[in-house]
C-alpha cells in the first residue's frame, strides 16, 4: 500500500480525518488523487461540506490543502485529555 485517506459523514459535514502517502511515493500525485476519490465518494451520499484539521506548524500541509481548494477557517479548536 503506498497511500491512504480515511473520511467520515457525520450526516452534516465531511472530516478527512487521515492522509497518508508513503514517502517513497510522495510527490507522485497520489495524496491529490485519495482526496479527490474521496470528495466524489461524499458527494455521493449528499454531504454539503467537509472540513479537517492541520497543525498549525505544518506549513507543506497547510499549503497542500489550500491547493485544492481548502480554506483555513477560524474556528475554535476544543481538546480535553483523557489520561
């Protein structure tokens, strides 16, 4: 396996919740073709948006999203540990 995206519906919006790309295959276009695969597969079932996550530190990532079309929003991040 050299790639992999996990998403959900929630029944109100899309999460890409995981995008991984083997490093040996990074650059090949593969990321991109997961993502899009993915947004035709939500599409499908009717949902309207779908949001993710980036680290704030991930400046390749954040552009990568914002190449196809991502858009920081500026919502409010809640975490709580439950160790």
């Amino acid at each position: 396996m050299c790639g992999v995206v996990m998403g959900t519906f929630d029944g109100r919006r899309g999460w890409i919740l995981r995008l991984a790309v083997h490093p040996q295959h990074r650059r090949r276009g593969i990321a991109t073709r997961l993502v899009a695969e993915l947004e035709v597969r939500l599409r499908r079932i009717g949902c309207p948006r779908v949001n993710l996550l980036v680290l704030p530190d991930n400046a390749a990532g954040l552009a990568f999203w914002q190449r196809l079309g991502y858009l920081p929003c500026p919502d409010v991040l809640c975490t709580k540990p439950l160790v």
